[in-house]
C-alpha cells in the first residue's frame, strides 16, 4: 500500500475549495443576462383550478412573463415520468396518472406549482407572484395512507380508483401460511415508518439556457444522475433532443436520493429558458424543498414471524402500505417493492417469506427513494420483528439472531425472495460488535442505571443491503425502464497526467479522492496528476450517475476496467520501445519491464510515445485513452452489526445514547477515513428517524406542519453521540475490486437499532420518531399499569 | 435604493441596494462572492455566517444596510496569502466535510467559538455548533476538527 493508493486514508483533494469558498454550486452560477424565476405554488391541498388571472402580475414592474399550465400545455411537451413498472397481483401494470409540470385544471398537493414568474431580480418575481389571481374550488384532502386506501375517501386522481396505484406481492402465500400453522410461537408488530424529508443542505436550484444559434439548451442542475435528466428531459419531455440538451450537474451540495429525480420544477425553467431566449434560473427557498423534494420513507406494516420451539425461523409474512404522495415519481414504484420486500430475508435463512405491498396516492409531497431507499423499511421490519421474538421466546437477542444467521458455508445463498447473497460472515460482524459494546457487561451498566433512577436498553439491528446498483438485465426483467451500469474513461495526457471522466457523480462521497487513489494504484500515476471529471454531460461519456451505493462497486469497476485497457495497450507500445515481444512485458504499479532483465520503461513514457507517435508499434493507434462500460453481474450485499445503548430518564422522556457501535462489512475499502464518514453521516440521518425527525400533514386540511427547520426537527450537533465504527471484510465475489458500498448503511441499520434500545430500556413497543413525549408517556401508562 | 459601504476581507465595497437586501444576498449577488451559502429560510441552518466586526452573524438575518461601515469576513476572506486557516486545515486533516455546503459557515462560527473558548471540550463544541445544521457527517469529525484547530491556534 501506497501513501495515496487503495487502503490509504488519503485527505481528500475536493476540500481546498470547499474549505476557501471556492465550490461551485448551481446557485453560485451567474450565466450573461439571467432572469429569475420564481413558482407560485397551491396553498390548498386539492382543489379544482377555476381559472388563473395573471394580467396585473404580467403587467408589474420587472416581470420578464408569467407562465401557466395553460401555457405549458399550448406548447405540446411532455411531463415528469415514473421509470419503473411494477406489475401487481392483477398480472397488470402499476397505475401512473400525469403528473403535470406545471398544474392545469388541479392541485393535488401544497406546492404544486401553478406559474411560473420570470423577472429581472427575485424580489421583482415574488412581488409579482401577489398579483396572480388563483380561483381556487377546495375539494376535500387525504394525507395518511390507510385513510386514502379506505372506502369513501377523496379521489385524487381520475385514473386510479380509491387512489390504488398496485397492489404486489412477492414470494409463496401458500407454503408461508403452511409454516405459520405448523409454528410453535407467531411474535406480530404493527410499524409505522415515519415521512422524511431528506434536506440535503444546499436547496435544489436549476438555471436554463438557451442558444437560439445552435438550438441548444444547457440546464445547470443540482443532479444525481444528469445523463438521466438529460434523458428523461429529452425523450419523454421533448424540449430538445439529446444532442441539443446539455446537463450539467456542477458541485451539489448533498443528494441522499433527493436529486436523483427529475422534477417538474427543472423542467419548467428549461422550457422557459428556451421560450423567452434568455438564461432563467431558479433556486429552491427550504420551505419549498420542504414542499416539492421528493420525501422519504412513509409506510405501515403489520408484519409476523412463525418460529419453532427452539428458536429457529419458520416464515415471514408483511404487509405493507405505501404512502407515493399526490404523484408518481421517477423511481417511487421500485422503492416500497424490488429496494424493500426483496430485502426482508435480512442476514437470516429463513425458509418461506410472503409480502404484500399496497401502494396509494395521497395529498402530499411525493415519496421516493431516500438514502437507503426500502432497504431501511425493510431492516426496520425485520430487526424490530427479531429483537420482539427473542424478548417473547426468552431467548438472548445476540443468541437468537445468532441461531438464525445464514452460515458462512450457506454461500451464494439464494433468499425466497429474489436476491442471491454471493457472500457475508454476519456471524464475525456480530461478535465484533459484541465484543466492542462490551455486552457481558451489560447487566452490570443497566444495574447501575437503575441505581441512579434511569431505564438503561440495549439495541441490536443485523443489517443487510443490496447495493451497487444494479445488473441491468436483473432490474430489467423487474420493470426498470433503464439498464444501470457505468461507464468510464481514463484518458493519459502526452504528459504523463491523467484525467478520468466518469458517469458516477459526486455530492459529498469524495470521487475525486477515491476514484484518483483507484488510478494511483492501477496505473502508478501520482495522486497529484490525476484529475476527475463528472457531471457534464458534454465532456462525460453516458453514465448512470450516483444512488444506491453504487458510484465504486459499479463505477469504480468500470475505471479499473479502463485501466486494464491502458495497461494491455501499453504494453504493446512499451515492446515496442523496449524492442520485446508483448508477450515477455511484465507490468506492476506504472511500470513495464522486460521479463528477466532489468530494462524497464514507465507509464509516463510510454504515454508520450502514444501521443509522439515518432518510434511506435505497427498497427497500434496513436493516443492512450480507453473507455470501459461496466454492467455488473450481481448486486453486492453489505451487511453488518450496530448496537446501540442508551439511558432513558423516566421523569422526562429523555434518550441519551451512550453508545453506538458500528461493525460494518463493506468488502475493501478504498479510503477508509472516507468509509467511516459515511458510516457517521448515515447513523445520523437514522438517528434523526428513530429520534427526532417526522414529517406531519394536518389530517384534515393536508398542510405540511413541519414545513421549516422550526418545526422539523434536524439532528444537530449536541443531539449526537460518538460512534464507533469497525469494519469486517467479505470481499464482493462479483466484480474485480471486491468492494461493496458504504454510503447507506448507517442509514440502514440505525433506526432499528436505536429503537430496539429504546423499547428494551422501556418495556413497551413505540413507534418513531421516539420524541420526548412519546417516551414519557409509554414510561407513565406502563408504569401505572404496573400499580 | 440606498448607498452601503463596508470593508469585505479587506475591501472597501459600496453599492446602492433596495433597503430589504439582506447581508447575504449583498454579498452573494453583488460582491459575487458565493463561498457565503444561503440553506434555508428560518436562520436556522447556519450556511449564511460571516464575521462582522469579528463576530459571528447569521448574515440572512442581517440587513445589508445594518452592516454599513462595518468590516466583514467571509470564508474567502480567512486563507492569506495562499496559506490556509488552521480551521480550514484541521477540516481537511479530520474529514470534517463532505458535500462542502455547510462548510463556509461551519468554518466562521468555529473560529468565533474558539475565540471564546481557547480550548473547548467537546460538549462546548457541540453546543456551539447547534446553529449550523450539516446532513453529511454526523458532526463527529467537524467536533474533532474543531478541538484540533483550537489547540493549533493555541488554546
């Protein structure tokens, strides 16, 4: 290992201009000319549109226009799209009603957009946004899933009756009913997953420009995945075609899924960069992220386990239903179906499982993938349900997961439910756990809580993901309406530097450090000479961009892959040189050598020669510059075990989290410093779930109530603990790097953990956010029944 | 419109600006300098803080005008002459950021807290720092970044 190569916690190259104020975000932007723009958005619920005035708003000072659904329609374009078919019990196609780009006749939710205003400066925009009359007629709101899905409520959207998008199913009913009759012990939850809003710091923001010489529109976006807007914006909205739309996604201030979606707003200030010729820029205040980001999570499950007498697992069935908000979108069907039911084997053989999914329309933000995207809902499910068992059948929780864990000589394991884990030891990350916590100890410590007038708990979650998403013939064959493999190039300069274009984005991960450290490793170059390219899409090749723990597993493949190209062509030329047969080329670490002898020559001169082509190989074309497509054979499994402690004061409700440990099987690992930041970023987005965070509708009139950082609870810093974090390691059997993904984990395993902690430390099932109150009064019902 | 004129990282600046522009929006559209970030609308977040005057402001809840001839700092103004901050080298060292938009504000009230606090424990820290929301790191590394630049400068 190398300083700066693979295993190396390599200080990160992006920091200098983050840390001068040097980063470049769309907002930062300012393109010759800008207008601004600036949405008026429904303040009802659900209402009928009866018309839209906007003479004194078109006539106020500064506006450039002020454009309507009407507007939006007379142009003949296209709108937002849901990109995975789920097909339902009835052998049909989910139900996908439009989604209109700017609302027409209809508001379905707060938010929704109604115009558009483009005007000199912002001020000038909002001020004429007063003057746009809406005539409104409200019509009755539903916000809570099991309320849409009952009989006689609102109906939404004309083409979905009882507001019924699908209704799926996975895995055997038949056999799974057989297990639960022929059980020992059934243990039942009912959970409720509670509505996110995922907040990535810096707001959406979009500027759309037009150039009416080449026809060619540019849209700066804060993306994920900008070849994917690129494609959606041209193939199912129509604006431009794909060579006339350019989409670049510069720094992005954070994603977590939320920018993986193309959402009406882009799309509006595109079409209106191309309507009034002049760049539009729009950027998002964090009341209306709070409105129109895709939110996260939001479903209620009853779910059962059927075990034997000694402790072993018979069957699994879960119901579940899934709130999709007033629309559909881009991935919302795959995230509630093939991202959670396919995942609720966990790490444990268990031999039949059935899962029923429901998924409706409600008057809310839509819901879609937020980081760990089902794979969250499905651990919840799965560890709340294990830890209940072991409590009910006395059993030691660490004991009974234990008893159930798939064995390490189980592997490529097969699940009842689609996925085949290729390789895990969910028995190491456990006792490493065990052993970190200190968990023989832990009779004592809770003694002494008690002691002191405290509820001590300890929680446990046994994780497990399905990441680097995805092979493209596997989610094809599941309704994805893309292949999701990467791409790469890795091309040399004549001076022996390298520049790596990549389809992966980064928004916090740290590419530029790891992908650079990847090509320092495979190809000898020195970390300073590298530089990585991402997020145009006119310099980058196609690619898929960055969700589901994919961006090294897929993307880092396809660079490796690129590399292996530019070793295999240089050593072509460096026979050349050496006037060798290629056959005796010995390559390691940026340097050729002529086997058995001690001539050598390096990468560096052998990338000069490509490019000064003087004395070069007959039949060998000039240059040093490969690309590679990667489309991976399986998903990768990163599993792992955190344990959470904490102390509950009973006379106030408070949680303290003593303790956390985190031991995380992430296969190699690239740069660990990197790793386990995001090991701590994603326990806090699940702490923040299990503790502090909830989105809440009013029931009645469907207003967002914590719509701002008043009322939505974010994790601060002196709301966290210290987490520890170890790390076990399975190398990914599948693709050559052996790694798996680490960006969802914690996300993944936390609220699961914490709140086993909690419930243990109480006595009584509560669902999240486990809030102050919440915590007080289970503490005082179980302590009145008591006496 | 009205006449402000400040220092800004050593700059004497004057523009003429609707009295509602606020602090951030003088610097960020007028000054073009976009290290200040603006996330949210409540002055909760933290991404907008500069120092003025040596203190550290939520410059969205400033107006611009309520700045007027006072000398202000804001992230870029804290590297001299091509040599980084302790701050922003402790940062870097500690992995004390990752998507990089909460990092400007992060930085200014860091500094305005080791000012008061030479040599903070952890709990100050995380007290401190419970103005400015960051969704990437889980605040684990920012704590130890902090305590590293504060022994640097000399606490």
């Amino acid at each position: 290992m190398t300083d700066t190569g693979i295993g190396a916690s390599v200080r990160r190259k992006e920091d200098r201009r983050f840390t001068t104020g040097k980063g470049r975000y769309t907002d930062d932007i300012h393109r010759p000319g800008q207008a601004i723009g600036y949405f008026l958005r429904s303040p009802h619920a659900h209402a009928n549109i009866k018309g839209i005035d906007t003479t004194a708003a078109k006539a106020a000072p500064g506006v450039v226009a002020v454009l309507t659904g009407a507007d939006y329609a007379a142009d003949g374009f296209g709108n937002p799209i849901c990109g995975w078919t789920v097909t339902g019990k009835n052998g049909e196609g989910h139900i996908a009603p439009p989604h209109p780009t700017i609302a027409v006749d209809k508001v379905r939710q707060v938010g929704d957009a109604v115009a558009l205003i483009v005007a000199e400066t912002l001020d000038k925009a909002k001020d004429a946004a007063e003057l746009v009359e809406v005539d409104y007629e409200e019509l009755p709101a539903v916000v809570n899933i099991a309320d849409a899905l009952a009989s006689g409520a609102p109906q939404i959207h004309a083409e979905a009756p009882g507001n019924l998008c699908f209704d799926w199913d996975i895995g055997d009913k038949a056999a799974t009913e057989k297990a639960f009759s022929a059980a020992a012990h059934v243990t039942t939850l009912e959970l409720v997953n509670n509505r996110l809003v995922p907040n990535a710091m810096e707001p959406r923001a979009a500027i759309g420009e037009y150039d009416s010489g080449s026809e060619e529109i540019t849209l700066y976006t804060t993306s994920q995945n900008p070849h994917v807007a690129r494609l959606v914006i041209s193939a199912f909205v129509g604006l431009a075609p794909e060579n006339k739309l350019r989409v670049i996604a510069p720094d992005v201030g954070g994603g977590f899924g939320s920018k993986i979606f193309i959402y009406p707003d882009e799309i509006a200030v595109a079409w209106a960069a191309r309507k009034l010729d002049r760049p539009v820029k729009w950027t998002a205040e964090r009341s209306e992220s709070f409105l129109t980001d895709a939110h996260g999570r939001d479903h209620i499950t009853k779910a059962e386990l059927a075990t034997d007498k000694d402790g072993r697992i018979l069957g699994l069935r879960v119901a579940t239903l899934a709130n999709f908000g007033a629309y559909l979108s881009t991935f919302a069907t795959a995230v509630p179906t093939y991202l959670y039911a396919t995942l609720l084997s966990g790490q444990y053989a268990i031999p039949t499982i059935y899962a029923e999914v429901k998924g409706g329309f409600t008057n809310t933000s839509p819901v879609d993938a937020y980081r760990g995207a089902g794979r969250p809902e499905a651990t919840y499910v799965v560890e709340r349900l294990m830890e209940r068992a072991a409590r009910d059948l006395g059993i030691d929780p660490a004991e009974f997961r234990r008893r159930n864990f798939i064995g390490t000589d189980q592997f490529p394991y097969q699940t009842p439910v689609i996925l085949n884990y290729d390789i895990g030891d969910y028995g190491a990350s456990l006792d490493k756990a065990l052993e970190m916590i200190d968990y023989g100890n832990f009779a004592g410590r809770r003694a002494a809580s008690e002691r002191n007038g405290k509820h001590r708990g300890i929680g446990f979650a046994a994780y497990i993901e399905a990441c680097g998403i995805a092979p493209s013939a596997a989610v094809g064959s599941l309704g994805a309406g893309v292949g999701l493999w990467e791409s790469a190039q890795v091309r040399f300069n004549p001076t022996g530097s390298v520049t790596v274009f990549t389809g992966s984005h980064s928004h916090g991960q740290g590419h530029e450090t790891t992908f650079a450290q990847l090509i320092c490793d495979r190809l000898g170059v020195p970390f300073e000479s590298i530089e990585i390219v991402h997020g145009d899409t006119k310099e980058v090749p196609f690619g898929m961009g960055t969700y589901g723990s994919r961006s090294l597993a897929v993307g880092g493949t396809a660079i490796a892959k690129a590399c292996t190209k530019i070793v295999d062509k240089g050593k072509k030329i460096a026979a050349h040189l050496m006037e060798a047969a290629v056959d005796d080329i010995e390559y390691k670490s940026g340097v050729f050598k002529v086997a058995g002898t001690d001539r050598q020559t390096t990468m560096a001169e052998v990338a000069f020669a490509a490019y000064v082509p003087h004395n070069f190989p007959e039949g060998v074309e000039p240059g040093l510059n490969e690309s590679a497509f990667y489309d991976p054979l399986n998903f990768t499994f990163p599993a792992g075990t955190h344990i959470a402690e904490v102390e509950v004061d009973p006379a106030t409700g408070t949680v303290d989290i003593v303790d956390w440990v985190a031991v995380d099987d992430f296969g190699n690992v690239i740069n660990p410093m990197i790793v386990e930041g995001q090991v701590h970023g994603g326990i806090a987005q699940g702490i923040g779930q299990a503790l502090l965070e909830g989105c809440v509708y009013d029931r009645e009139t469907g207003q967002l109530l914590s719509g701002s950082y008043m009322d939505y609870a974010m994790p601060r810093a002196d709301d966290l603990p210290n987490f520890r974090v170890g790390l076990t390691n399975t190398p990914c059997t599948h693709n050559e790097l052996g790694v798996k993904g680490c960006g969802e984990a914690g996300a993944i395993a936390a609220p699961a953990a914490l709140m086993n902690a909690i419930t243990d430390a109480i006595g009584s099932e509560i669902d999240m956010p486990a809030t102050q109150e919440k915590v007080w009064r289970a503490v005082q019902s179980r302590r009145m029944a008591a006496e | 419109m009205a006449t402000v004129s400040m220092t800004v990282n050593g700059k004497s600046v004057s523009a003429d600006v609707e009295p509602r522009t606020l602090l951030v929006e003088f610097i960020r559209q007028n000054l073009h300098l976009t290290g200040t970030h603006v996330g949210c609308d409540t002055s909760q977040c933290g991404a907008c803080v500069v120092h003025v005057d040596g203190r550290s402001v939520k410059s969205c809840t400033m107006l611009a005008m309520q700045a007027d001839g006072a000398a202000v700092t804001t992230v870029e103004g804290l590297a001299t002459n091509g040599k980084m901050h302790p701050i922003q080298k402790a940062f870097n060292e500690h992995h004390g950021l990752q998507c990089g938009f909460c990092t400007p504000g992060m930085l200014m009230s860091a500094i305005d807290l080791i000012k008061r606090h030479p040599n903070p424990s952890e709990e100050t820290i995380r007290h401190e720092l419970e103005g400015n929301i960051c969704r990437c790191t889980g605040y684990q590394n920012i704590v130890k970044a902090v305590k590293a630049a504060a022994q640097e400068m000399g606490g």
